[in-house]
C-alpha cells in the first residue's frame, strides 16, 4: 500500500513486510498508527535501514536470528 493511501486511511496497525523505501517514507510522516516492519538481509546492504527513523517504529521482526545480531 503507498504511503499516500495510509495517510487518508488511517489503520490500526502498519505492517511492512520489507523495510525498503516506502517504509523509509513512512517512518517520516506523523504517527497515527502502530507500526511494525519485518527485516530481511537485503535491508543491511542497502543503505535503507540508516535513513529510516526507528524512534517510530513499535516492533521490529528478524527472519533470523544471525540477522538480528548483525543489525
């Protein structure tokens, strides 16, 4: 879902299945929602993570462990 979309639509919960650059954009805008993203290894390569604002961000998923520890 774009970002523009959650911002009429105000849901619940956010859940991003990739921290890529729509999650970057929404980690930027006003809080109005829960937000939880899920990090896969591409992420630590692509520079995407260092401009997100995690400050926003409720939970943080890993698909494994080993990723956990290196981020």
């Amino acid at each position: 879902m774009a970002i523009e979309a959650i911002k009429e639509w105000i849901p619940d919960i956010v859940f991003c299945e990739w921290a890529g650059p729509e999650f970057v954009k929404l980690t930027h805008q006003p809080k109005r929602s829960r937000i939880i993203v899920r990090i896969h290894g591409y992420e630590l390569d692509s520079g995407l993570l260092e401009q997100a604002d995690f400050s926003v961000v409720d939970d943080v998923i890993f698909v494994s462990r080993p990723l956990k520890e290196q981020c």
